[in-house]
C-alpha cells in the first residue's frame, strides 16, 4: 500500500452563503490525499499505473469553479469526481480550507474534510 498526497492546490473561487461572495470571492486550499496499492506504478514506471498529480489538480481545479453555497458540497464533488476517475479501489480523503471567512472575528480558516 501507498499514499499519494497533492497538498496545497491553491484555488480563487466564489463559494459562500453570502450573496457578496458570489462576486468577491476568496482564496481556497485545497489536499488530497489517495491510498491504494501503487505496486505496479513501483515496478514499471508508468504514470498509467498510478494517480496522475496533474490530473488530480485539473478536477480540484475544475469543481472549485462550480460555485456551492458550501465548503461541504464542494468537498464532496471534488471527493466524487476523484473516485469516478480513478475508481473504487483506492481510499480518498480531500481538505478544502477556506482562508479568512468573512464571519463575525478574526478567523484564519473555516475547513472540511471528507474521505471515502
């Protein structure tokens, strides 16, 4: 077994219960994390046999632009396109954080985390 990480995809997006989000925006980081049997990936070097890095970003990338209402609807979509792409074998986990959250205090980060 191994474990692929792609940590800190960085997405402007306009996600947010707040009408002002939809046009303002905000920064958005974005992890995944995949766990599965990488064996043949180790012995033949073929990027076939493996998660392509590249390809993981492009969906984050992708379903960030689709605005949700919440991190957690993002979250899951992005969770859902990974598993449809690259099947059911692998175990995913995906961490969407929310940089400076316009709610009441200074707060650094509003973040969700899924796995399946």
């Amino acid at each position: 077994m191994g474990l692929i990480e792609v940590i800190g995809i960085k997405v402007f997006a306009y996600h947010g219960c707040l009408e002002e989000e939809s046009t303002i925006g905000g920064q958005y980081v974005v992890d995944v994390r995949v766990e599965g049997d990488f064996g043949e990936a180790e012995r033949k070097d073929d990027l076939a046999a493996t998660v392509d890095y590249g390809a993981v970003a492009a969906i984050v990338r992708a379903e960030m632009s689709t605005r949700s209402r919440l991190i957690e609807h993002v979250t899951a979509r992005i969770l859902a396109r990974l598993r449809s792409t690259w099947g059911p074998e692998h175990r995913w986990w995906v961490r969407v954080v929310k940089l400076r959250p316009p709610i009441q205090g200074d707060v650094e980060q509003a973040v969700y985390t899924v796995e399946g």
